[in-house]
C-alpha cells in the first residue's frame, strides 16, 4: 500500500508543479506580419504614396527597438516566428503592432 501513496504523492507534485510554472519566456513575432499590418492599413487611408513611404519608414525604425522594449518589460526573449515552428507559443506581433504605431504617433 506504501507504494501507491508514493505513486500518487508523487503524481499530486507533479500535476501542481506543471499547472504552477511561471509564465512561458519565449515569445513570437512574426515580422513578415507586422510590417505587412501597417502597409495594408496605409493602402485604405488618404495618405499619398510618397506619405505612405515615408509612414512605413518610421514604423521600420521604431520596430526592432520597441520588440527589444518589450522584451525586457516583460523579461521574455522574443524571436522571429520563422526561426521556430508554431508549437503554442505566444504570439505578440499584434502588440507589437500597436506599441509601434504608439511610438511613431508620440514622435511626431
């Protein structure tokens, strides 16, 4: 009978330990996605092309520092979707998205 006390002990431990782990520290970006969500976007407004260039140019720039921001806020490491198959990680490009059109919006 002992040994089924320590089967089951064991396999309690087990099952909190993996429903207690910290949150995951790897995280996707899909930059093919995140510059193409902002071109679209461009395409439908009234900008002119020469604006939409320009628009784009500044999205550019801000991308990679404020993925570089994110990650040591959130203390995650975050790599480009095509280096890693989907296999559940999390996937921030939509923030990503937004937090860089907020920074080109607080550069002007």
């Amino acid at each position: 009978m002992m040994p089924l006390k320590v089967l089951l002990l064991t396999l309690a431990f087990g099952l909190a330990a993996y429903w207690l782990k910290p949150a995951p520290k790897l995280c996707i970006v899909n930059l093919h996605k995140a510059l193409e969500q902002p071109a679209h976007l461009l395409i439908k407004s009234q900008y002119s092309k020469t604006q939409q260039k320009e628009i784009l140019k500044r999205f550019s720039r801000h991308l990679l520092p404020v993925i570089q921001r994110y990650a040591k806020d959130h203390q995650q490491t975050v790599i480009d979707a095509k280096t890693l198959a989907d296999d559940g990680q999390i996937d921030i490009t939509d923030e990503i998205v937004k937090l860089t059109l907020e920074a080109i919006k607080h550069e002007q």
